[in-house]
C-alpha cells in the first residue's frame, strides 16, 4: 500500500471513527442526564407532603394560592391573603401554587409542587449553561448539575413553597440567553433572557432587572465589549422584558394606585433593602457565614477551587461571567439592610458550574486535588469559625448546627482517602447526605409543633361553635389561617381578649402559655378550660359569663 492509499485510508478510518463515535458520546450523554434528572425528581417529590407547611412563610404562599384557587379567574390579577389585600411579592408564583391546586386539590403535596417542577428545571437549566459555558469540557454540565442538586440548600428549597426556586430558574435561564448572545452574537437568545427577566420581575419584584442588567453592563465593559451596549438585541431583550413583567405593575397601579405604591414598591423593595426588617440578620458578613453552609458539602472544595484559579494566568470569559454573577449577588443582598438566608440562592447555579468544571477537568485528566492535610486544617478551621460565629451574626442554632457537618465532611473524607485520589469522596458526601435529609425529612412530624399549627387548627375547628371565628392573641403564626376551616382573627389586644373570655362562653383562644399567665395576673381570667398545649401554643376555650 503507497504513502498516499494509506493516507487516505487513514482519513476514512478516523473521519468514520468520529461520525460514529459523537453520537455514542451524545447518547450516553443523555442516558447520564436523564438519570440525574430522575435522580433529582426522586429527592424532590420523595414525600413531599409528609411535613405541614411550615410557618411562617409557606402557609402565606399557600393561603394566597388557596385564596386565588377558589376564586375566579378575575381575582387572580391582586393577591389577596385573608380577604385583603397582600402586596409582598409580584403573582407568578401564587399563580402557579393556585393552578396546582385547582388541578388536585388544596394539600401540603400541591402547594409544595411548583417549587419541587422548577427545581428540577433548574438542574436543567444549570447543565445547558455549562455545557454552552464549557464547550470542551463535556461532563461539566453533568457534574454542575449534580452539584446543585446535591446541596443543602437546594434540597430545602425545592420542597418548600417559596419562591425562590422560580427566581432561580428565571434568572439562570436569564443568564443563559445572555451569555450565549454574548458569545454568539445571535438576537435570539436575548428573546430568552428578555422574557425570563421578566418573569422573574413577576416572581420577586425589580430586583430581578437591577441584577441581570448590572450583570449585562458590567460584562460587556469587562470583555471590551462596550460597543454592543447599544446593540439592537440587547435593548430588544430589554423591552421585551418590559412587555412580559410591566403589564401587572400598571394594572396594580391602576386598580389600587397608592396602595400597591407603598405597600408593595416602597415597603416591601425600597425600605426593606434600606432598613434592616430583622436585626440580628443585618450583618454585612452574614452570608460569609450562611453560603459555606448551605453550599455544603461543596464548601469543601473551595479551597482547591481557589488554589485552581490562582494557578491560570488569566480568567476565560466564562468563568469570568459565572464569577462576575456570583460576586454581584453576594454583594448586592449583602449590602440590603434585610438579609434572609435564601437571598443569595441565585447564585448557587452559577457556583454549582464552576465546581463543576473543576470536577470534570480532575476527571479527565485524574490530577490529586491539594495535600489532604490543607484541606482538613481548613475544613476544621472553617466549622468551628463558623459555629462560633453565627450567634454574633444572628443565626439560628438550627443553621448553626448545620455547620458542624463541615467538620463531619471533613472526617469522612481523610477515613475515605485512597491512593490521593480522594475527590470523589465529595461526591459520596453530598449523595449519602442527600439521601439522609430525604429519608429523614418526614420524621420531622414528631415535632410538628415546634414548626406549625396544624394540629392546634384542627383542635380549634372542633371545640369552635359553629359561625364563630378562632381568635390568635399574640400569634401570628400563617399556619393557623392555612388549616383552620373557621375564620381566624389576629389580636394583640390583651385587655380586649379578657373581656370577651369573661363575658362569652364558648370563645376560643390560643395564645403562648406566658400570654394566658399574664391575662390571669392582670385581669382575673379564670373562666376557661385549657383544651390543648404543645410547645409554643396552648388551647383554651371560654367557659361562662362571670359579667355583673
């Protein structure tokens, strides 16, 4: 056979091999995907219901959808909450909490439903941005994804009826289209992220806008991109934003005018961001203690993610644009005077790629990860940093015992170490802790009471005479209204309540057992019987007219 024969046979042979060999690549790809997806449905929906909706807010979010849900379509346009009217955050979600229950009915399970859909969306939606981000790095998308879905606060988010999991993925699948407009030139892509700004306008307010067009702004002018800020795409996305979330505003300004102005533009964006709504979370570094634990067990590889990027002489654009989304959401909420432990959750997707990444390169090309013994000092250090920390910072003891599985991860990884090899003992962690919040999680109802009323409401309903409304004096817990079938009023007024126990019988009360000690030393009530007590609540009922 001749040079030239063999050349051609050659080209034959290797341009068959790869014809063949991209779509084996493509398919297994897949299979691996929509096993990570059934993966994370499984963690999501696993008893979803199990647990009653937690105060105080999920039974807020679910009320709003029961409210829209036995409603007309009409109504669906002002929140309502109560009967009146409920301005603390824009429709879309209340929207999807009340087309769940108008399709199945009002339950735990139904109320909880959006957020575990979109949570899978958004294991999705983080695996197409990394593979758009990280081209050559096939497994990236997986790992980002496997990453996200493994946690902690991604488990909790997407079996709570909040509504952070919509924000999340309205705005990844925002940053998505961005990027990709950016990287491609293409106006397509700005019709996405126009219309998933938008949506997320409608999840959580302007706060949505602000963030992807800061993000917009400053990553044009960091890759001397300036020039394409007067792009047609770029403001065709901008008013086809406008087009999706503007429309509801203008109606909630025509309908209700000052009302939906300051309750909602004013109270609940301006001033909540100016002035701290919970003090003891209103930290500067708060979430330099909230992200590591909540990242968590992905915290534990931080630190061979700094030593990574320390090592390459300059940032690709990707890696700058997903550290340039990450740096502008941590900064912007930690700036805001209101800080709430979900806030930052934005920017898990984001972090989620970049540890992606790192894993799949140590994949291909099965590099150790830094000396074990930094790693374990760091961790150690970390966690008792952060336990110690976190009653200065205003975090719950909850959160704070979280933190002490950085030192359990920790311990986990040296017992697992093998031949320096140990990155995969990460991934282990995150699985097997996964696993043990779901399979946990639903024994939780043996302290039900310490997270919502659920069986108080029920006790409530059936001692309440009929027609006749329970009364909360002192306690505001959402709960109560979510599951009680009569009528709820919220009071503080001590004197108002000795009154009507002294003078109706029959009137239902619940309040903190300190409540019912001060109303007996300060105004005599003694004309009741004590129906039920749990850890935060007790019961009682009025039982005559002791009035001259």
């Amino acid at each position: 056979m001749t040079d030239t024969s063999c050349a051609r046979y050659n080209c034959r042979f290797l341009t068959h091999t790869l014809e063949n060999e991209a779509p084996a690549k493509t398919r297994h790809e897949t299979l691996l995907l929509a096993l990570l997806l059934l993966g994370t449905g499984l963690l999501c929906f696993w008893r979803l219901g199990s647990l009653p909706l937690i105060d105080v807010d999920e039974p807020v979010y679910g009320q709003v959808g029961r409210e829209m849900a036995s409603a007309g379509w009409a109504a669906w346009l002002s929140p309502h909450y109560g009967g009146q009217l409920w301005f603390d955050k824009p429709p879309l979600f209340y929207w999807l909490s009340a087309l769940s229950m108008r399709l199945f009915g009002v339950t735990e399970l139904t109320a909880r439903l959006p957020s575990a859909l979109l949570g899978m969306g958004l294991v999705a939606a983080t695996y197409a941005l990394a593979r758009r981000a990280f081209p050559p790095s096939p497994r990236a998308g997986l790992w980002a994804g496997f990453v996200l879905a493994t946690c902690v606060q991604f488990f909790l988010l997407a079996r709570a009826a909040v509504t952070d999991m919509t924000l999340a993925l309205t705005l990844t699948l925002a940053l998505l289209g961005l990027f990709a407009w950016a990287q491609t030139g293409r106006g397509r892509w700005m019709v996405l992220a126009g219309a998933m700004t938008g949506l997320a306008a409608l999840t959580k307010g302007p706060v949505a806008l602000v963030l992807v067009g800061v993000q917009a702004i400053a990553y044009l002018l960091l890759t001397r991109q300036a020039k394409r800020l007067l792009s047609p795409a770029l403001w065709g996305g901008f008013a086809l934003c406008l087009a999706v979330g503007l429309p509801w505003y203008l109606a909630m300004v025509h309908l209700h005018g000052q009302l939906f102005i300051q309750g909602f533009l004013e109270a609940n964006n301006v001033t909540r961001y100016l002035q701290a709504e919970h003090k003891e979370t209103s930290n500067p570094f708060y979430y330099f203690a909230i992200f590591p634990a909540f990242f968590f067990p992905w915290t534990l590889l931080l630190p061979s993610l700094v030593i990574a990027a320390r090592a390459r002489k300059r940032l690709s654009p990707s890696t700058l644009f997903l550290l340039l989304w990450s740096v502008l959401v941590f900064g912007f909420f930690s700036v805001s005077q209101t800080k709430l432990v979900t806030y930052i959750f934005p920017l898990f997707p984001a972090a989620a790629i970049l540890v992606g990444r790192y894993l799949a390169e140590k994949r291909e090309t099965s590099d150790r990860l830094i000396p074990l013994w930094i790693y374990a000092g760091v961790s150690v250090v970390l966690g008792v940093a952060l336990f110690v920390a976190g009653r200065k910072f205003g975090v719950t003891q909850d959160t704070r015992i979280l933190w002490l599985l950085v030192l359990g991860g920790g311990a986990i990884l040296c017992a697992v170490y093998r031949r320096r090899n140990w990155v995969w003992a990460v991934p282990g962690v995150a699985t097997a802790l996964v696993l043990l919040l779901a399979w946990c999680s639903p024994t939780w109802n043996t302290r039900e009471t310490d997270i919502s009323e659920r069986r108080l409401a029920a006790e409530a309903d059936r001692i309440a005479p009929k027609g006749q409304p329970i009364y909360s004096l002192g306690l505001k817990h959402p709960s109560l209204r979510f599951y009680a079938t009569s009528p709820v009023v919220f009071t503080d007024d001590h004197a108002a309540a000795a009154k009507n126990i002294s003078r109706h019988a029959g009137v239902v009360y619940l309040m903190r057992p300190e409540t019912l000690k001060d109303l007996r030393r300060k105004y005599a009530v003694t004309n009741y019987t004590q129906i039920a007590r749990y850890a935060r609540t007790v019961l009682i009922q009025s039982s005559g007219n002791t009035a001259k």
